[in-house]
C-alpha cells in the first residue's frame, strides 16, 4: 500500500514519468493485490497524459487479458475510456470500450456502454453501425434496463429507413418480450403500421384489432397507469381504430367477406368521430365512411355523410371539400349522376 501510495502522489502531482516508474515498480512486487489491479487506471491515465499510446495499448490489452472478469480492472478501463470521450478521440475511446466488452462481459455496465456505443453511432448517422451494437444487446443481455430500448432503436431505424420487413421483426420481438406499457402499445401500433406499408392488410387489421383491445378497457389498464399514461392511451385508440377502419375498407379477400368488411369500417369510423369529436382524425373518419358508402351503393347515406361532414367540420380540409370529395369519388366508381348532383350543388354553393 505504501508504494503504490508513493505513486499515486506522484501521479496527483503530475509528475505522470515519475508515477509510471513506481506503478510498474510496485506492480511488479505485487501483481495479484487488488490495489494493483485497481492502479491499472491511474497508469494507463499516466500514458494518456504522454500520449503514449503504444503503452497505454499494452497496457490496457494486459488489464483485459489477464484480470478479465474483475470488477476493478473493468472499472480501470471505463475510467481510461472516458478520457478519450472527454477528448472527442472517438476511435481510442472504442478500442478502450471493446477491450472492456471482451474482458468483462458479464459486468454490470456492459449494456449501458453497448447502447452509449450505438447511441453516438446514430448520433453520427450511421443506422447501420449503430444496430451492430444494439444487437449485441439484444443478442447477449436480455435482461439489462437497455434491451428494450436496443429493439426500439432498431426497429425504428429500420422503419425510418424504409425496410419494413426488418423493423417488423424488429417490433414482434419487442411486442413479445416488454411487458405492458405506453412504450409497448407504441411499438404494437408501429408494428400493424409496418403490415400497412407492406399493403399487408388483413394482418395490419389483426395487430391493430389486438391493440384495440389492449387500449378499450378505462379500468385497471395496464397501459395507462397514470394521468399522462390514459391521455396517451386514448389518443393511440382512436388513431387505432381509425387505422383499423382503413385496413377493412382495403382487404378485397377473401370476396365474400368483404360486404361485411365494409360494414365494419362504417362502424368504426363512425365511433372515431362519435366518440372523439375533437380529434384530427374525426372528419378524415366522416370521409372515410362517405366513400365507403358510395363504394357499398349506399348513395343516399353517402350524400347525407358528406352533408353533415361539411356542416359539422366547415374549418377542416375535409368539411371544405366534401362535396368535391363526393363527386370525385362518385365518379371514380361509375356513379356519374350523383357526380353530376354534386357538382351541381358545388356550383350553388358558390354562387351564393
């Protein structure tokens, strides 16, 4: 203890080729002792200070060799690579940080440092570099407070991207492995989202119906455990539903299902803008029923939806076109005449 005390004076007082002297004297009388594993640090800080990193590299490949699985020699070489971070000297801090992971991969910060790894390579726009570390994660540490959020930063990076099929088997595993909460019924929402871009859509309408039902129930709600939590859960149903409405109005198999398909996007759609009036989505619900309306030949039904679309939302996009939207799509399947009543009708309006 008195040697390596010896050095560590010298050490605080800058004197780093002084204290790397006693270091390496005082580690060579005793090499096993925990206080020389735990100098390690301050040696390999002593290099950094000189730049020698021919010998903080011997060094620290040393540490990580020979003392692997020891909770000091891990810390020493965290402490070593936060030099280089503090430096901005990314590609030193990496080879420091890799040195860790191998040494020490069972150590308690093994997956806060892979998800600070991928972070800073999404950081730098590089999507790619940063899933390397991230599966690491989701392949070696199941159990760490950053597997989740790994799956998340992957499956969102491969949505964001554009590669569905990849962010959709990033958000099944994801889905299958957290338990309840706001972050879950996101990743749920996404994961339908994924089947959507895909053109997917009875398998879209299964995971948002899933998630519907996740979301319905006010009381004991596992996804809405506080205030904040129920604002988030009614805001994700109604946009659910809503989604859920569209996939039914698209699925076109098998064909002797589709009426009622039809049927159960009229219904949805009308609970969007019944239930949540205030909501964005309310007169894209009252379009969506319109034309699906008109595509079931319910002509007169549809007139009088895109009628109370344009009294009961007048500010919205929808409400201002309802009646373009009604010829538009009137003639979009054929049914010129009630085209023809629109136009009509539009033409009125403008003249008063």
């Amino acid at each position: 203890a008195t040697q390596f005390r010896l050095a560590d004076n010298l050490y605080r007082q800058r004197d780093f080729p002084g204290a790397i002297a006693e270091y390496l004297k005082a580690m060579n009388s005793y090499p096993e002792t925990t206080t020389a594993i735990r100098s390690m640090g301050s040696l390999m800080a002593a290099y950094a200070e000189l730049n020698d990193l021919l010998m903080l590299k011997m060094v620290a490949e040393y540490t990580s060799e020979r003392f692997a699985g020891k909770p000091e020699a891990a810390n020493a070489l965290l402490a070593t690579a936060s030099i280089y971070v503090n430096k901005k000297d990314d590609a030193q801090a990496l080879a420091l940080y890799e040195l860790y992971l191998r040494g020490f991969p069972r150590h308690e910060k093994a997956g806060t440092i892979l998800f600070y790894l991928g972070s800073q390579r999404k950081k730098a726009g590089d999507q790619d570099g940063a899933n390397l570390f991230f599966q690491r994660i989701a392949d070696n540490y199941p159990q760490d407070q950053y597997y989740p959020k790994a799956l998340t930063q992957m499956a969102w990076g491969y949505h964001q991207a554009g590669d569905f099929d990849k962010a959709l088997a990033g958000f099944q595993k994801l889905v299958g492995d957290v338990p309840a909460s706001p972050d879950r019924a996101l990743a749920q929402f996404t994961l339908a989202d994924c089947f959507v871009k895909l053109g997917r859509w009875a398998e879209a309408a299964g995971e948002f119906n899933k998630l519907v039902k996740w979301l319905e129930p006010e009381k004991d709600n596992p996804y809405a455990t506080t205030p904040e939590d129920n604002t988030k859960r009614l805001d994700l149903l109604v946009k659910s539903k809503f989604q859920l409405a569209n996939c039914f109005g698209r699925i076109t198999e098998p064909a002797e299902r589709v009426p009622a398909m039809r049927q159960a996007a009229i219904t949805l759609y009308t609970e969007v803008f019944t239930a949540f009036p205030q909501s964005e989505l309310a007169p894209k619900a009252m379009m969506g029923k319109g034309q699906i309306q008109l595509g079931l030949s319910q002509f007169d039904e549809a007139a009088k939806t895109f009628d109370e679309l344009s009294a009961k939302f007048p500010t919205s996009d929808e409400g201002k076109n309802a009646l373009y939207s009604l010829a538009r799509s009137a003639m979009e399947i054929g049914q010129f005449e009630q085209a023809k009543n629109a136009f009509e009708k539009m033409m009125g309006n403008a003249a008063n």
